[in-house]
C-alpha cells in the first residue's frame, strides 16, 4: 500500500543516515571501522539491514579494541513501535555472573538474562547465555526507542568493547580482598567486605555509561559545531558507588585509569588502596567545620582547612602514605595557593616517631622529594592522621586570632607589642611548643602566650579504653595537640612605677582566673571552639587597667558546675546572668567604635555585655522571642584613667565607671524607685559592677 512504501522511504533514509554516521564519525569514537557493505529488506512494518565488513590483518587489533561484534551486525527497525534493534556475536564470549535475589529459588527456563543495562545514548544492553548452560554470553542485543539515538553508537560500541574486553581480564580478588558479585556486558559489580580497613561494605560497578554531564556536553558540541569539528568524546566507562555512600571521591580518576591503560587489575588494586585514604577524608570534610577534601589524580587527594592551609596525601603503595604541603604545590582549577604550614618537616618527623605497635617508627619513614613517607597499618590511617588535622587546625585557629586582633582590635594593641612567634623545633620531644602568640602589656606588668603544644604520652590499656579500637592500637603513643594559655607577671620599664605588692596580688588572681576560663574552653566536649570564642577573652586582655579585668571577671560563668543536690542545687530559670559570648571590650575614638545612642563614635572605653534568663540560652533564641537585657558600662579618658600599679589598699573608690546604661538607658532613671538598685545607684559616680551587678540581675 501507499503507507506502507511511505514508510519503508523513511525507514531506509534513517537507518543510511545513522549508518553514515556511524561510519563517519567512527575515527572521532575511536572506531577501527574497515568498508562496510549495507544490504536491507523491508517486511510489512519492519526494516531489516545487515552490516558486514571484512576483517583487515593489519588492523585487526584496535578493530578488537573497538568493534566488540563480529561480521555481520544485524539491524531491525520497527515503524510501528519506533524501537530499533542492533543484534550481534561478540568476538569473546564473557562468562556472566548474575546476582540472585534473596530468598528466590526459581530457576530460569528462558536463557536471557534478567538485567537490562542503560547505555550513555539511552539504549539498552540485552544478552542470552548459551543455550548448552555453560554460562556464556555470546550474542548481545541494543535496543533503542528513538531515531536520534542512533548518532551515538560510535560511544556505546567503544564502551561494549572495553566492557568485553575488562572482564575477559584474569584479577585474583582473593588477593585483593574483592568479591565479584555481577558479571554483565554493561555492568561489573564488586564488593569489598568493611572496606578492607573495619568500615562498612564497599559495593561499586564499572558501567558501560557515560556520565550525564559529559553526554550533555557532547550532544551540545555536536549541534553547535556540526561534524566538521567533533566533539571529545566521553569516558565510555566509569565507576559509580553504591554503598555505603553513593558518591567515591576518586572515582572520576579510577575511571580515567581504567579507560586509558584498559588493566582492570591496575585499577582495581589502585581502588582498593584508595578506599581508607578517601573514606576518611571524606568523613573529615563532612562532619567537621571548615574542612574541605578534592582529588588530584588516581592515588592522591587534598585536605584543606578553612582554604588557608591543607596538604596532600598519596598512595604510593599499600601501606605507605606521601604527606606533602601545599604551600608547595601548584593547584588546579584556580583555587588560591594555601599558607606555610610552620615546621612541617620536623612535624613530619615527630608524627612518625608516634608509631603504634606493629609500625614504622622514627628513622623507617624517610623524607622523599616534596613530601614525607609515612607507614601505616591498614585500618589505622585514621589514628595515624589525626595529629596532623589537629594541627593544622589549631595553627589556623591561632592564625585567624592574630589576623582579627591586628585588623579589628587594632585600637587595642597600641599599648605593648603584639606578635605571632614561629617556634625553631631542631628535634622531636616529649612536649614541644611549636608558634606561640605574645602580647606584651607594659602598663598591666603582664605579658600573655596562647601557645601551640604537642605532648606525647602513652595510651591506656585496650581493655581501659572508653570506646573499642583496634587491637593494633593496644599500646599505641598518643600526640595530643592542644592550645595553651600562659602568663608571667613583669616589672614596669619604669622603675618608679614598680608594682606594688598589693598590685602584684590582685594581677596574679586575674590571670589565674583567665587562664582557668581558657581551659574550661578548650577542655570542653565536642567540636574545636569557634575562633569567634576564643577571640572575645584575647580581646579582654586589652582593658585598659586591672579594675577592668576584674570587672570582666564577674560576668564570666562558675568555673566549675556544682553537683546536683535535688532541686535545691538547680538556678532558678528566671534569673538572668550574662552571656559570655557577648562580653566585650570597646577602646575610646581610634578604635571607632559607636554608642549604642548615638551611633557615632565614642570618647570613652566600654564593657559591653548582655544578660539573659539563664534556664533559656540566648544562642537558643532564633526566633528572636526571647527576651534580653543590653549593658553598656562607660569609663571617660579624661579624668577617670588613674594609676593604680602602687596602689596599696583593697578597696579603690576612685577607679570605677563614669556611667553605666541598662538598654540605652540611664541606669539612674533605669532603677525602680525603692528598689536595691536604686540605694546602690545612689552611692556613685564612680560605679563597680562588684556592687551594682547583683541588683542589677534581681532588677
């Protein structure tokens, strides 16, 4: 009929046209396509062509490499159901493995295979075993839904290729602690039991797919430049993960691996030593603040710590972990160089003395070109690590401490030198202070460190240990990173100001006081404190005299928790205290700073703090409901700065604040009349918040 031959005129100018193009663009596919000879029939609504070619012997083998089928290939296209259908007999049969579903003990009376696996053109790959039971693949079957579909079988014929050809491959996964789950000619499935170092089961495939991204890319080249300029053509294989995560952060680079030198074996040993290294950088980059991991080829990835400072890590072979700076290395995608990690070497050198009982110790681990060796036991690289993430987070941390208090304290550091000091480590020890922060306070007699210590002290017994570890880490040497506050009392340049002792006392108590809240902060449970935190009691010490300090100190927390009692020993959620995270210290003009009246700036230096019901944090109050209490505290410059270093007596009435504002307002017109406050309020100019804080929390 006239619809009939309509139909066959279309058929025949699709298939000619995605035939040419299979031809044609075989050389930008990596195709070793020899002449071809086209022959078609058109049966009612089907449209049967058979492509045949003739092997040549000089190029035989990168025809092997390419074209999985062999002569002829046969094409069906159906009008009615527009599916098109590319049959053929693969050049090497593949032995299949086909996973069972659990609990299923039917047995198959068809020879095709249950699973059906996509193609990066949108086709499908389907097969039958050989009918004598023997578990081959033989004859595979393309199947697609859509004529566009067919200017990429250059890409899914590459891809079968290299899919037969990889599983032709002889791997010892005994050796290599794998299990083979999946044998398909579009799917290998492997799974590697607790991730061959105590993690959970690693289970990944190499598809015969390419990714979206790429096949997006390739279509968009095609349409804009046509195919007088072909476009790259994408990975025709590529590891993707299913358990425990979907996402493997080295498989992009394993998929590259396998593609260019076509060694399954290579590959697969490259993965499996991978797996600890990546797990745990990708958990440090998930779960903690700051952190970020990127990959940089097959066997090697980055850690990186608030973009400032970071290394690389290679896996030279099993076992054996390259740690370099990268201050050192150039990085790729345009991402800024990182900062200098001080004594990296010596570090190094320390963080391999620390070795645990079975493992390379100080002397075993050399220095190699850009970097350090470092021995591990497999399932122990996150122990081994952990130091060194340690460090290069307290560095930053005490990095950015300096960099705000010379940017936005500025004000503050005028009086005395502020420095961040490098310490010169020569050799590895027991404690080791590695960069120090020093600010020198002539006018306080006081002189304050924030120093960056490592101590190595030697790990409890296996059977003493809070959470269980690994037997290998039975007697393992622990390095503990830590920051440290210290402090010494020193004299005036000027011998007429010698403190008195008196002075000497009180100074002594302020510090101790400070150095406790320091430790209650970095003693506590959970993440490492936000730099913001250990900023405001930096920012503290540059009150201007000691009273000031002292009048800090009354706004601090209990520095220890009292036992609970029953519910005589609970505070009251009503009462209101202070809110450490919002006590700060603002200089007189030079610094800038704004009133809370005004918004202009200030002549006088004030002690900003915020009170807040104590059975309610203010942290908590997102929704701004809760209710709170701003207290601004103001000490003029010109009359009320007075010297007190040989000051003699307990008592100072003439040091105190000029004024003292409770939300903007006054605290004379503040307090009620009648009131504590107000008896209080009455005895001043000057004011100590040793006398009014408590009437001021009852108000």
């Amino acid at each position: 009929s006239t619809v009939e031959q309509l139909s066959a005129v279309l058929s025949v100018k699709r298939v000619s046209t995605s035939l040419a193009a299979l031809t044609t663009n075989s050389d930008a596919a990596g195709l070793a396509m020899p002449p071809c000879s086209i022959t078609a029939n058109f049966d009612k609504s089907q449209l049967h062509c058979k492509l045949s070619w003739l092997s040549c012997g000089s190029n035989a083998g990168k025809q092997r490499r390419t074209m999985p089928f062999n002569s002829p290939l046969q094409i069906t296209i159906n009008e009615q159901t527009r599916r098109w259908a590319l049959s053929g007999g693969l050049h090497t049969a593949m032995q299949v493995v086909q996973a069972q579903a659990e609990g299923s003990d039917e047995t198959r009376s068809s020879n095709e295979l249950r699973d059906a696996d996509a193609l990066a053109s949108g086709g499908i790959i389907r097969t039958c075993c050989d009918s004598a039971g023997s578990g081959l693949v033989r004859e595979v079957v393309l199947e697609y839904s859509e004529a566009d579909r067919w200017t990429q079988w250059p890409d899914d014929l590459r891809a079968l290729a290299l899919m037969v050809e990889l599983s032709a491959q002889i791997v010892d996964m005994q050796d290599l602690g794998l299990q083979l789950q999946v044998c398909h000619p579009g799917r290998l499935t492997w799974c590697l039991p607790r991730g061959g170092c105590g993690r959970d089961d690693e289970v990944f495939e190499l598809i015969a797919r390419a990714s979206c991204a790429d096949a997006t890319e390739q279509a968009r080249n095609m349409r804009c430049e046509g195919v007088l300029s072909p476009s790259k053509s994408p990975m025709p294989c590529m590891f993707v993960w299913i358990a425990p995560r979907t996402r493997f952060l080295l498989a992009p680079q394993l998929s590259k691996l396998v593609c260019r030198t076509r060694n399954l074996a290579a590959a697969l040993h490259t993965l499996v030593m991978d797996v600890e290294l990546v797990r745990l950088a990708e958990d440090l980059a998930e779960h903690e603040e700051g952190w970020s991991t990127f990959s940089l080829n097959s066997t090697g990835l980055s850690v990186e710590y608030r973009a400032m400072l970071g290394v690389s890590l290679h896996i030279s072979k099993p076992g054996t972990l390259k740690c370099s700076c990268l201050s050192q290395k150039r990085l790729k995608g345009g991402r800024p160089a990182k900062g200098v990690v001080p004594n990296f070497d010596m570090f190094m050198k320390l963080l391999m003395s620390g070795s645990i009982k079975g493992q390379a110790g100080l002397g075993d681990a050399n220095a190699v070109a850009d970097g350090w060796n470092l021995s591990y036991v497999p399932g122990s690289l996150d122990s081994r690590l952990a130091p060194l993430w340690a460090y290069l987070r307290t560095y930053c941390v005490l990095l950015q401490l300096y960099m705000l208090m010379k940017t936005q304290h500025a004000s503050l550091l005028e009086d005395g030198s502020f420095e961040m000091r490098v310490k010169d480590v020569h050799a590895p020890g027991q404690l080791i202070s590695w960069v120090a922060l020093k600010w020198t306070r002539p006018a306080l007699c006081m002189v304050c460190n924030i120093e960056l210590l490592t101590e190595e002290s030697v790990a409890r017994p296996y059977e003493q240990q809070p959470r269980k570890r690994p037997r290998h880490n039975e007697r393992a040497r622990q390095l503990d990173v830590r920051l440290s506050f210290t402090w010494q009392q020193t004299s005036d340049t000027d011998n007429s100001k010698k403190p008195s002792l008196r002075y000497v006392e009180r100074l002594q108590k302020v510090l101790q006081r400070f150095q406790a809240f320091f430790d209650d902060i970095l003693a506590g449970t959970g993440a490492f404190p936000r730099v913001t935190r250990l900023l405001m009691p930096v920012v503290w010490l540059g009150a201007p005299q000691l009273w000031v300090l002292e009048e800090t100190l009354l706004l601090l927390p209990p520095q220890q928790v009292a036992q609970a009692r029953g519910r005589e020993a609970e505070l009251d959620a009503s009462m209101w205290v202070s809110v450490p995270e919002h006590l700060t210290i603002v200089p007189p003009v030079g610094g800038g700073a704004p009133t809370p009246q005004s918004g202009g700036p200030t002549s006088s230096w004030q002690l900003r703090f915020v009170l807040a019901p104590c059975g309610r944090g203010l942290l908590e109050a997102v929704d701004g409901s809760l209710a709170t209490c701003s207290v601004t505290c103001l000490l003029n410059t010109d009359d009320s700065i007075k010297d007190e270093l040989s000051s003699t007596t307990s008592d100072e009435p003439l040091h105190g604040w000029n004024e003292i504002l409770v939300d903007g307002t006054p605290i004379m017109v503040w307090a009620k009349p009648g009131s504590r406050l107000e008896v209080a309020v009455m005895q001043g100019p000057p004011y100590r918040l040793a006398n009014l804080l408590s009437p001021i929390l009852e108000s």
